[in-house]
C-alpha cells in the first residue's frame, strides 16, 4: 500500500476518470502488485472454482460474477488502502469513495489494532447538543 504523502492526497486521485488499463496499472503500481495478481482481475482462468470455493464457505451450490471495483480515498492508520467491492450496484462504489474522502479530509480512519481480525466495522457517532 502507498504510504500517505505530505500533500495529503489519495495516491488514487482521479482514479474513477481512468480507462479500466489505465486503472489496473495505477493499482499495480500503488498496491505493488505483480503482473500474476493483475491478470487475476481479468477473470477467465483465473476465475474462482467451484471446487475452490467448496473449500471456502459451508454449502457451496456454484459460484458467479460480479463487477469488481476498488473504492478510493480510504485513509486507515495513516496508509492509503485499496477497498475492493464486488457489488452489482451502480452508486456503492461511488458513494463509498465520496464518503472515505470526506473521513479522510478530517483525519482518516485509525484501529486499536488488538490482533488480527477478518472484518472491521466502522461506527459513527454524533452528539445532539
């Protein structure tokens, strides 16, 4: 991941303007990811199994595709972080990379971090004074 620079500025900025190469390349270079890890997102071969999934979750029946996008402008521990979402929803992307840029604007996103977890979950909270 890239690290936050002095300006404050998402590595991804203009990421949504991009052609989807030009996207996959920034994300190699800011994820530093291989070619291999690229040509993954390009499904086909290296789309999931069946027989892979049936050793992922209980009760597997098949498996199908989604749109893959990256939400931008998450700003956690003071590193910039890729969040990828397999949504079908046409906003969920968009809305979720406005909403990191205003958190982010105000100081990012920081954990206790008390080991290692699966999942986060971020709470807001507002005082009516």
């Amino acid at each position: 991941m890239a690290m936050l620079d002095f300006s404050g500025r998402s590595p991804f900025e203009g990421f949504s303007k991009l052609n989807i190469q030009e996207r996959r390349a920034a994300l190699k270079k800011i994820a530093g990811l291989s070619d291999d890890e690229i040509r993954v997102l390009e499904g086909g071969a290296s789309s999931l199994s069946v027989e892979t999934a049936e050793h992922m979750i209980e009760n597997v029946v098949g498996v199908f595709s989604l749109p893959l996008g990256i939400a931008t402008n998450f700003l956690i521990d003071e590193r910039d972080v890729p969040i990828p979402m397999a949504v079908e929803e046409t906003s969920i992307v968009a809305a979720a990379s406005a909403a990191a840029k205003w958190i982010r604007r105000n100081g990012g996103v920081s954990h206790p971090g008390h080991g290692r977890l699966v999942y986060r979950q971020i709470s807001f909270y507002t005082s009516h004074g």
